[in-house]
C-alpha cells in the first residue's frame, strides 16, 4: 500500500506541472492586459510599460512559468496584482465557505441517497420504487442553479423563512446546500438502486439466505458492504466538481467563496491568483481522491489483493 501511495503521488507533480503550464498560457492568450486592466484606461503608456517590467509581463511564457514554479517550491505562491496581497491569504480565507458548500451536500446527498436506493432495491418494481425513481429522475434532470432559484423565491421572497444570501450564520447556507443537495442525492439513489439491486442478485447473498440470514443483516453486512466502493467515489467526484465547479451558485446566493474568486481573477488576468487557486484545489482534490482509493481498498478485499500484487511487482 506504500508503494502505491507514493506512485500516486509521484503521478500527481508532473500532472500539476502540466496543470499549471496550461493555466498560465490559456491566461496568456485571452485578450487584454494585465498591467493596463490594474492601472485603468487612464494611465500613460509609460506607466503601464514599468507595471508590466515590475509583473515580468514582458519576459518569454516559458520563462514566467519555470520562475512561478521555482518559487511556488519555495512556499511562495505570489502576490495578486489586483489586490496587492499574497494569494494565499486570499485562498485561506475564501476555502472555507466553498469547503462548506461542498462537504454538506456530498455528506447529506450520500446519505439521503443511499438509504433510498437501499429501500428501492429491495422492492424493485414496486409502487414505492417506481415513485423513487420518477422524483430522482426529476430532481438529477434540474440544474442546481435553477432549483436555487426556485428555493430563493419560495423561501425567501414568499415566506421570508430564510436569507436569500450572505455568510452571516449557519441560515445563510440552508438554500445554497439544499439547491445542491437534491440533484446529488437523485444520482446517488439512482446509482445505489443499481448497485445494490446487481449485488442482490449474486451467488453470494443467496448462499447468505439459504444459511438463515436475515433481511437486514444481508443488506448492511454483506450487499452494503460490496455496494459502497462506487457510492464513495461518486461522492467523492462530486465533491471535486463543488469545490471548483460551484461558481453559479456561489454567485447566486452572494458566498464569497473560491469559485467567484477564480471568475473575478480570470476578470482581472490576475494570473497569481487564478494559478495559486487552482494549484491549491488540485493538490486537495487529488489528496481526497487518494483518501478515496484508501478507503475503497478497505472496503473491498479484491482491491487490496490488487495494491499487494502491485507492491510485489514493483
């Protein structure tokens, strides 16, 4: 297994050197400049030409990019041109309402969707599964922001029940979770029902019934079991998604999270700031994914017979 972990992570630096690169010349080619964007239309061409030679703006791509690197090994990922401030405070202190938007809806999804599709899969074809399946098929077909919208609307505007933005408290977070909870939670019913209703139907749950099991110790000891490695890492690829890819609702409910902080630096072709973020979201991303495959090698003895005769082999 330790093998298998530092191969992943030896996978994973030139990926995010490839990351990177692809970061700093697609923000390279977009229209606009840097230096002119900071100092605004007003300025003169020579203080623009000195605010692009204190940036480096006018030295090769490749050589921007060999520098960031050397110094983000350093620990030092840059000040933001348009704030003036290191970076890294700026992620700090925006990553922990994006992890929260993302934590409680992979956790709640997971949740509500397992017990669903569990309860689905043991009565296939049944009224109570048929219903499940309509109202997943529904709510997977919405788009989060859509729903947001409608929660807004009717939470805040008609029954004044709850904000409609903002970070202030936990109530705050209501409708922002909740807009993303209920598209994850129908796919993951959807996914669990399927799962589990394969898993029912082997050799080994019904060597498990003809020795006496019961209902649920056969659900939650032995198809549970074999049914969670691919529920973990759907929610785990779910979980990626909303830490970089929740932008619209971050935006719609007022959160000053990450997500807006990437559009308003792409805005800006604040170049350290987009490269600091998206550096700092891949290596938590890929330090989940690897928490993911640990988990999973524990839950399903085949993958742990794989990771040894991967460790023997190497």
């Amino acid at each position: 297994m330790g093998r298998y972990v530092l191969k992943r992570f030896l996978i994973f630096i030139p990926t995010l050197l490839v990351v990177i690169f692809i970061i700093y010349a697609v923000i390279d080619l977009t229209p606009g400049d840097p230096a002119r964007i900071i100092l605004g239309e007003r300025a003169s061409e020579e203080q623009t030409a000195l605010l692009r030679e204190e940036l480096g703006l006018n030295r090769p791509l490749v050589m921007r990019y060999l520098h960031y690197v050397y110094r983000a090994l350093q620990g030092d990922m840059g000040v933001s041109y348009s704030r003036k401030t290191p970076v890294l405070d700026d992620i700090l202190r925006k990553f922990p309402y994006t992890l929260t938007l993302a934590l409680w809806p992979v956790f709640l999804s997971s949740l509500i969707g397992v017990s669903l599709g569990i309860l689905s899969a043991r009565k296939p074809r049944s009224p109570a599964d048929t219903l499940s399946s309509v109202v997943s098929l529904f709510f997977a077909s919405v788009p989060g922001f859509v729903l947001g919208m409608l929660l807004i609307l009717f939470f805040s505007l008609r029954l004044r029940m709850l904000p409609s933005g903002g970070v202030s408290s936990w109530r705050h977070f209501v409708l922002p979770v909740a807009s993303l909870t209920v598209p994850a939670a129908a796919g993951t019913v959807r996914l669990t029902r399927a799962v589990m209703i394969e898993i029912l139907g082997m050799d080994f749950i019904r060597t498990a019934r003809a020795k006496g099991a019961g209902g649920a110790a056969i659900i939650l000891k032995h198809a549970l079991k074999n049914a969670l490695p691919p529920v973990i890492v759907n929610a785990g690829m779910h979980f990626g998604y909303l830490l970089g890819g929740a932008v619209i609702t971050e935006t719609l409910f007022a959160l000053p999270g990450l997500g807006s902080h990437i559009v308003d630096a792409v805005r800006m072709k604040d170049t350290p700031a987009v490269l600091a973020s998206v550096v700092f979201l891949s290596i938590f991303f890929s330090a989940v994914l690897l928490l993911l495959d640990l988990v999973c090698a524990f839950l399903d003895p085949r993958s742990r017979v794989r990771y040894a005769g991967r460790e023997g082999a190497g």
